[in-house]
C-alpha cells in the first residue's frame, strides 16, 4: 500500500487528496493518504473567505481569459486550467451536490451563500474515500529520506511540532503562505522568493480626498509613479475613497502587479489618477466648454458636467483654484486648464499600505521554476509536490486564488498518482 502526505488541511490540500485518492480508486490501487492540518479545524480560509460565503471561482470558462488574473502565474497556469479550469471545478462541485450560482461580476458563490456548504462537500468527500484527516498537527519539517534497495522511489518523512513523524512514498506541500514551511522548504534545497503582500489598499494623507470615505468612481484609470517617473502598472476600474485614502478594485489590481516594486520602495510612491477614465486632459476641456453655455448662470461647484460624484467633484474644483460662488461663465481659458488638469491627472502621495479585510494573499514562495507544472511535481526533488499558495502564484480578487488551489491540487493528486 502506497503511503502518502499531504502538508496542509486548506483548499488546495483537500482537493489534492481527493483527487490522489480518486485517481487511486480508479486504477483499482490501494493508498492511504493522510491530510496534516496544523489548526484544531480545517479549512479555516474557505470558512471565512468571501464574507463567510466563499467565492469558490470565477465564471471564466476560455483558459487563456482566466490566466490574465494572474500577476504571477500567467504563463506557468495556461496548461493546467486547459486541464482543469473553472468549469471543472464547477462541475466538480455540482456532482457533490453543490449548485453554484453567478454574480454580475462573474464571481460564484455556492446558492446556499455559505462556505459551509463547500467544506461540508470536500469533508464529505474525503471520508467517502477514506483519507485520514489529522488536526493539530503543526508540520515543523519536510525531508528526503535515503533511497534503499527496496524502493527505488524517493521516500519521505515530515515531522511536526510535537515530535511525531509521518512517513510516506510521497508528500503533496499545501501550506499556503506558511514562512516556517518554506524554512523547511529552503533547508531541502528549493528555491523560495520572499513573500511580499499583495491585494492591499493605498494609504495618503491627501487634502483633496478629505471627508469624502465612502465616495466611489466607477471607472478611474489609476497608475504608479515611483522616483519621478510613470512605471508600466497602471489600471482601470473602480475606485473608492476610504478614511485611510484609496481602495477598490482598480488599486487592488495595482497592488497585485506592483506588489514587489511597491514593498521595494517601501510603500511610498506617487500615484497618478484619472477620475474620468480614459478621458484626455484636452477632451475634458472640450466637454468643459460644451457645458459652459447651459451652465453659464450656475455655480462651478454644485454643478458638475461630469458622471462624477458632487462632492468629489467640488473638492477637485476647489484645489483647481475655483472659487466657492464662481460661476461657469466666469471660468477663464487657464482656469479650465487647471481644472480638466485636476480631473485628468492628479497626483497622490501615497505613504503607506492598509490590508483589504476580505483577502490576505501574498506574492512570494516556491520559484516556479521549481514546478512542473504539468502535473505540480518538484522537478528536481521526486515525490514531491506542491499546490496552492505555497508556490509563487497570486492572484486578483473574484475566486481566482481559489481557482489555482482547485487546479494545483487536482493536478498535484492525479500526477502523483500515476507516478507511483
């Protein structure tokens, strides 16, 4: 009977041991496969993700649609999801008795709008099979043993916290972003990047953006500006203003693709921000004037030609130099300039970073060069595998991360058994 471990009780770990299971079952084979969770309970992320009501994955059925959510990972996950994408994962689910239904956004959440209700399908699912799950089992190492006569497979053994010691033909590592797991990881000689965060807001002490948390724009265009100088990250989408500065889905892509360059310079950078999108500085001035003549009679500020918010709207125009009672009609040529200039292109100060309460995801971890990514299998390490988190894969928010877990762990579980 083939022994084998599985490092982490989350998301890509479950499905990684139900798949090797499945793929096992199948051939007619026997295995046991055992899950090493460190916490009192498992999958405490899929439990609270989602505001309680977990984002299993993304309406995204075309893989190379679903890879450009990826800042690290694009290329590396193109194959993998043409072999187990988001519609497998649905039908994954509904075969377990798990209707999912779509948002408007493309997001999609099980109908009960419970996380439950996915860790109950995945519990259910593993006792079917008979995989052992193991709680409070914290993992403190990871190691090769020697290679014997008798099996001329790479064996392993991991250790946890408190001195037990599992033994196994093969090991699938699903820690998610677990520095003492990637200690042990680097001990055994794989390459790891530093994990950074990732999916964070902006923080700016900004006078134009003062009392006015909760105001929203649903299309800005958004860009970094670090030592002078405009980099290629930049986004478009919805932005929020919040008591701390700025957040939203168009910062939190910025976050995501910049999140290495942003901790280098340690969170204090320029950002530059269209409120009106993709609209030109010379195009607002055309609209400007086109407004002019209906609004010649009324005050600037509290009549915005503009689909933005009023009072985003009047803080602008007040910084542009536009007095409180100044009439649209007494706008001077320059006076347009500096206000389409305001609305077109302003600069923040950013200084700092606030975690988004919904995600707690970083950039960082096993090097993908390290991964085979056909079936997640280390390539320089036999019997060893890898999924989910541990890897230096991210993504944005919408189910995606989540996304990869199903992918790597599905991927991981059927690898390793068809090479044992």
């Amino acid at each position: 009977m083939k022994e084998i471990l599985i490092v982490g009780g989350g998301a890509a770990g479950y499905f990684a041991a139900i798949a090797a299971a499945t793929a096992f079952q199948e051939a007619g084979r026997e295995a046991r496969i055992t899950i090493l969770e460190g916490s009192s309970s498992p999958l405490g992320k899929v439990k609270i993700s989602g505001g309680g009501r977990c984002n299993v994955t993304h309406d995204c059925p075309d893989a190379s649609d679903l890879v450009a959510f990826y800042p690290r990972g694009e290329k590396e996950l193109l194959g993998p999801f043409y072999h187990f994408g988001a519609m497998d994962t649905v039908a994954w689910f509904e075969a377990e008795g798990v209707a999912l239904k779509t948002e408007a956004d493309g997001r999609m959440f099980p109908v009960t709008d419970s996380s439950q209700t996915i860790i109950d399908a995945l519990i259910s699912a593993a006792d079917r099979l008979g995989i052992r799950q193991l709680m409070n089992q914290r993992v403190g190492s990871i190691e090769a043993l020697p290679l014997t006569s008798e099996n001329a497979a790479s064996s392993w053994c991991v250790s946890t916290a408190g001195h037990e010691r599992f033994e196994g033909d093969a090991v699938i590592v699903c820690s998610g972003s677990s520095p003492h797991i990637w200690r042990s990881l680097t001990a055994l000689g794989l390459d790891i990047v530093p994990a950074v965060p990732s999916l964070f807001a902006f923080d700016t002490r900004d006078t134009r953006l003062r009392d006015l948390a909760g105001v929203s724009v649903q299309n800005a265009h958004v860009q970094i500006e670090s030592a002078d100088k405009r980099s290629g990250i930049e986004a478009n989408g919805p932005l929020l203003v919040t008591h701390r500065g700025v957040s939203g889905p168009a910062i939190l892509r910025l976050s995501a693709w910049g999140a290495k360059e942003l901790a280098g310079c340690q969170y204090q950078f320029g950002l530059r921000i269209n409120w009106l999108g993709q609209c030109s500085t010379p195009e607002a001035i055309d609209q400007i004037n086109l407004a002019r003549p209906a609004l010649a009679k009324k005050k600037i500020i509290g009549n915005n030609p503009f689909s933005l918010p009023s009072r985003l709207f009047a803080s602008l125009a007040e910084h542009a130099g536009v007095a409180p009672d100044q009439r649209w009609a007494d706008l001077g040529r320059e006076e347009a300039k500096r206000l389409a200039d305001m609305l077109t292109n302003s600069l923040l100060k950013i200084n700092g970073k606030s975690t988004n309460k919904d995600e707690f995801v970083t950039a960082g971890g096993v090097a993908r060069s390290e991964v085979d990514f056909r079936s997640f299998a280390a390539r320089r390490f036999p019997g060893l595998y890898l999924a989910g988190e541990v890897i230096d894969i991210d993504a944005l928010t919408g189910g995606f991360n989540f996304q990869a877990a199903w992918t790597g762990g599905y991927l991981a579980g059927r690898g390793l058994a068809a090479s044992l």
